[in-house]
C-alpha cells in the first residue's frame, strides 16, 4: 500500500512541477521519497536554489517557513500545518526588541529554529551547522544569541573573544538527556563512539567523542573507521544510518530522541497537500516580514560557508 502511495506522490510531484524536500529527523519512508534531505542548513540552499515553481517541505513549520523566505515568489507546502517546534515558540519578536533594548551595542545571531516574525528583528540566522563560522564572521564584540541557550554555549566556547547574552530557550528532545544516562549508555558500549548535537547539556557535550548538526553526524559515522555509535540526536538520523550503512552497529543514547512533531508528517499527508494545494498546507507571510526575514537568512547563507 505505501509503495502504491508514494508512486501516486511521484506521478503528481512531476505533473505540478514541484520538488519534496525533508529533514533527517523525518521517518525512513518519507527520506528515501524525498528528492533531497538535508539538516536546516543544507535544505535552506535547496529551497532557494530550486528550479521547481512548487515546494514541498516534510519538516516543521519554521523551516517551511525558511523556505518560503527565501524563494517568496514560489508556492511552499507543509503537509501537516500543525507540525511546529517547541523551540521555536519560546521566542518571540518581543523577547528580541526588549534583549536589544538591554544591549545596544550587541548583535542578534538567530537560531534558524524560530519564526519568521522573530527573525525579522534580527542581525543574522545561523543553523548549528554553521553557528561557530557565523559568530566569527560578526562584526560586533557582543552577540545576543536566541533561542537555543545550549547552542550558544557551544558556540561560545569556540569564540572565546566576544560577550554572548543567552535567553532561556532549549530543545525539549535534546535537552532531557542526563549525565547519567549518557555514562550509563557509554558503559554498556564501552567500544562505540559518542556522536551528539550542541542542543544537548553543556555536562553531556562535554562527554562526546564528535559534536555537530545532524548532517556532520552522519558524515562522522560513516566517515569514522569506528564500527560502533552512540547517537544522540533524533532518531531519524540512527534510521538512515542503519539503512545506508548497515555494516555499523547503532545504539540510541536515549529512548526519547523522537521529535513528535517531525513525525506528523506521513505519506498520506503528503499526498494531500500535494493533491489539495491550497487552504491550511500552504505557508503564507505577510510582504513586510518577508522582506525583514529574508535579510537575516540571506546574511547566513553569505556567512556561513
């Protein structure tokens, strides 16, 4: 039934002229469908480089959002538009105004994972791919880093010459791992190696044999002449590791590295916003934020290389 579906998608994409773009936390099925998959980063480039008058966007609603900014004058879907990101809620255009406020003379680096109305008050966009280049790269002494306050912390600890003002935003998914359970894990695979992303506790960052975006830590494992993982990151990255690199064994560092807003999107849903293409699957954003929000992500893209 599913290989029935995802033809049924095929056929249509080409028939609308549109590209299926996907994150790496999404499941399996939806990653081998897509015609790129990307971290945040990676697919900010596809969206904007895209030849494809249509956009299909299997992730949360920031990054679709991303998508839309940055080709405005394509049509971008998002197949379930209640997929979101607790992070990204934890900002807000007011939270920003009121840091600058505080700190004049600071810049505002932005966390891709956030609205386009909060990016719009902001200096530039980074991803955790490309936070440490960015940081550098900012012509300020002081940097107002939002809203992952972990990220900021890794990023600070490579740019030791600048001030960095954090807000207390987190990952709930990322966030929740313990010290604890990280040694424990490490102990019951004392031979595999420690791959996890920056939106992890300083404490458990601190443990890690490699740190990175999602794309840097699928590159580490299969690029690392180790055999054996420890993955702490969402689990969609373990699920297409262990598909295209079968030959390495893949551990979990916790049982709750699954983002349920990443797997709202199914091939059902997918289907239908391809078939429907209007109503609620459609991004919109009013001209002005387009305008303000495209600045900060276009300065990343610049940047961060």
């Amino acid at each position: 039934m599913e290989n029935i579906l995802a033809k049924k998608i095929l056929d249509l994409k080409k028939q609308k002229n549109a590209i299926i773009l996907a994150h790496y936390y999404q499941t399996l099925d939806i990653q081998l469908l897509a015609d790129h998959v990307g971290d945040s980063f990676e697919l900010s480039k596809r969206a904007k480089n895209a030849e494809e008058s249509l956009i299909v966007f299997c992730g949360v609603k920031f990054m679709a959002e991303s998508a839309k900014l940055l080709s405005p004058h394509k049509k971008v879907l998002l197949p379930d538009p209640q997929a979101g990101c607790p992070m990204a809620d934890m900002v807000n255009p007011g939270i920003v105004k009121q840091l600058r406020k505080q700190h004049p003379k600071a810049a505002v680096m932005c966390y891709v994972n956030s609205s386009a109305e909060t990016k719009a008050e902001c200096d530039v966009c980074c991803t955790s791919s490309n936070a440490v280049t960015i940081a550098k790269k900012i012509d300020s002494d002081e940097i107002i880093f939002v809203p992952d306050k972990n990220l900021g912390a890794y990023v600070e600890g490579f740019v030791p010459e600048k001030r960095f003002i954090f807000m207390e935003g987190w990952c709930p998914i990322h966030r929740d791992i313990t010290k604890k359970e990280t040694l424990d894990k490490m102990a019951e695979f004392p031979k595999a190696k420690l791959a996890l992303h920056p939106e992890c506790e300083p404490e458990v960052v601190a443990l890690a044999d490699f740190v990175g975006s999602t794309s840097q830590i699928l590159s580490y494992c299969q690029e690392n002449e180790s055999g054996e993982f420890i993955i702490g990151t969402e689990y969609g990255v373990a699920e297409r590791l262990r598909h295209f690199r079968p030959d390495k064994k893949y551990h979990m560092l916790s049982p709750t590295l699954v983002c349920p807003n990443m797997k709202k999107t199914t091939l059902e849903n997918i289907y239908g916003c391809l078939e429907n293409e209007n109503g609620e699957y459609v991004v919109e954003l009013p001209d002005d934020i387009i305008a303000k929000a495209n600045l900060p992500l276009e300065k990343m893209l610049q940047m961060g290389q």
